[in-house]
C-alpha cells in the first residue's frame, strides 16, 4: 500500500478540507498530540491536528530524558513530527480552537468516513472554520505561572529554570539559587544539591519551619533570608539576585517552582469532571468522564515531560481505535441483521 500525505493549511483557507469529517480531531501539536495523530494515522484513520502555535518550552534550547532525542531543540522535535504524521495522511491545521460542543443526537454532523452515525463533535474554529469528529483528544498542555519578579521572564527557560531533570546536568557544579516564591522550594533546593554542591535558598517570603532549616542545613543548603527585588543580568546571562537591602547574591542559574495552569477552557466548556485541585480526571488512557473525548499531556498531568506525553498521547490512540472499531462493528452488526442475511453455521 503506498503512503498517503497530509496537508498543512491555515483556518480560514477556503476548500473542501472544512466541510469533510474526521474520525479524530486532535487539538494541540505538542508530544502528545503529535504522537496520538501518529499512531492513529498509521491506523488510517482520518485525523486532523489543530495547534495554535504556543508550544510551553518554546524558550528551551534543548529539551532533555528522551531516549534517542536528548538534546535535541524542542522545536525541532516538532517539526519532524508534523512531518512524520502528515505522511500517514493526517491533515494540519494552524488555527485556534474557540470551542467544542457535542453534534446533537439527530445530526450526520458526526459521522465517520467509517460509516459510523454517532453524534460526534463540532469543533469551532477561531474565524469560522468548522470541523466534524467522531472523537477528539484534548492535547493543549499548560501555561507556567512564574511569580512576578522583574528579570525572571526574560531569562526564563535559559538561566531561570524549573525541572532539574530537564536542565540540571547542564548547569552542574555551579553556582545555584531557587527561589522560595512557593511551597516547592525547599524540596526543590534539596533535591538540586545532587547537581551541585552550591545551592543557596533565597527564602524571599517563605517562613521555613525548624524541620525545614534542619533538613536544608544537613544538606549543606545555605538560607539566604531576605525578600527579592530583581534578577540580575549582564550581557545576556544571568549574574545574581538582588535582595530588598540592596544585597545582590551572585548565581549563575535559578531554580522556581512555577505555578501550573492547565489550558482547559475546552475541556471546562464540555463539562468534563475534575478532580479536588481543578485538574481534569481521565482513565489509564486519558479517556475522560465525557465519551468520545480525550484528555492528554499536560493538560491532564502537570508533571509529564515530553517523553511521558509523547507516551500519553500513544495510549490514547490505542484506546481510541479500539473505541471506534467497537462502534463500527456493533452498527455492522445492526446493519447485517437489518439485511435479512442468514447468520454462517
């Protein structure tokens, strides 16, 4: 069987490609949406991905613990997968989801180009553009909440930094800080000892129980006390902190915990249940509490790295499949019988 390819458009390209069904529609194409619209291309099924364009490690320069791919730029990771998942027919579509709502029980809107008449998804484009799916995968990741300290965004993803795991051997054996703008800070400061033995707290507005002072000074972590007012920079590089007595602590990377926010007005607007902390509730699968609706990466999981939602994203479309297969046999089914075909012996 020879290969099919996909295409990439814009929202708004008149044509055809607007009015045609999809068995799934993916929204996001980050690991775990590239990814489900792989695996479930390679099933032939009609898949199209919609992406905004705002990748959450867009300020990386490498992204790092993916086997085969460590060190390699994020967005080059992306790139190669658009192109790997347009070879098995998927189409690309650079756009904004505005929202998603069911098709109604009454309208062909969703049916598959399997056959299948179930009501599906209508998903609403930014601009007018609308598309028909029999399912849909929710892959929109999430936003960082970085504390409002000026300095710390532009260098964010450079020499400010979050996951040790994701940059920590690239800043090993030298002059670390984290910064106590949350409740994370202190394990993250006893954790980043590992990678060097210089790690300050900068304790800022946090009030460090005797447990935690005890348990940071066993670890050789110093406790700068003091509220930050800035960042410091100099010729492209971070040089250290300066706190509210004019004091600057030289570092050459911070560590902050940032606060997630999980992009999930789409899942907010199809009513999806959450869990205590907000955060959308899925199976093993990702399989939310609506049928036909999908929820992978960080959307779902703000821990996830890229390698565990390029995971996520391949187990929902095994999932996916097996869900849409079971449908379309029972309507076979349905349809056999209605025939008046006599069952084999």
């Amino acid at each position: 069987m020879g290969e099919t390819t996909g295409t990439t458009r814009t929202a708004g390209v008149t044509g055809s490609r607007e009015s045609e069904r999809y068995d799934v529609v993916v929204v996001g194409a980050g690991a775990a949406g590239l990814n489900a619209a792989l695996v479930l291309g390679r099933a032939r099924r009609r898949v199209a991905v919609v992406d905004a364009g705002e990748p959450r490690n867009a300020p990386a320069a490498h992204m790092h613990g993916y086997l085969s791919r460590d060190g390699m730029p994020p967005a080059a990771l992306l790139a190669v997968g658009r192109e790997e998942v347009a070879r098995y027919g998927a189409d690309l579509i650079d756009a904004r989801v505005e929202h998603i709502e069911p098709a109604g029980a009454d309208a062909d809107a969703g049916a598959g180009p399997a056959g299948s008449a179930a009501p599906g998804f209508v998903v609403h484009l930014a601009g007018g553009p609308v598309l028909h799916a029999r399912r849909v995968v929710v892959a929109t990741g999430l936003r960082d909440g970085l504390p409002e300290l000026p300095g710390l965004v532009e260098r964010w993803g450079q020499d400010v930094l979050h996951c040790p795991y994701c940059h920590g051997w690239e800043v090993r054996d030298r002059p670390l800080g984290v910064l106590g703008t949350g409740p994370g800070a202190v394990n993250q400061a006893l954790l980043l000892r590992q990678w060097s033995a210089d790690v300050v707290l900068l304790a800022h507005t946090l009030a460090l129980t005797d447990d935690e002072r005890e348990r940071l000074a066993a670890r050789d972590v110093r406790v700068v006390e003091g509220r930050i007012v800035r960042l410091v920079s100099d010729d492209g590089r971070l040089r250290g902190v300066e706190l509210a007595n004019g004091q600057v602590v030289p570092r050459e990377a911070v560590f902050v915990f940032p606060q997630p926010v999980p992009r999930d007005a789409l899942l907010f607007g199809l009513d999806c249940a959450r869990d205590d902390n907000g955060w959308v509730t899925t199976d093993r699968t990702g399989r939310t509490s609506l049928p036909g609706v999908w929820a992978v990466g960080n959307v779902a999981d703000p821990r996830a790295q890229v390698v565990t939602a390029a995971g996520m994203g391949a187990a929902a479309a095994f999932a996916l499949d097996h869900d849409l297969a079971a449908e379309e046999v029972e309507r076979a089914v349905v349809r056999y019988r209605a025939s008046g075909a006599a069952v084999p012996a």
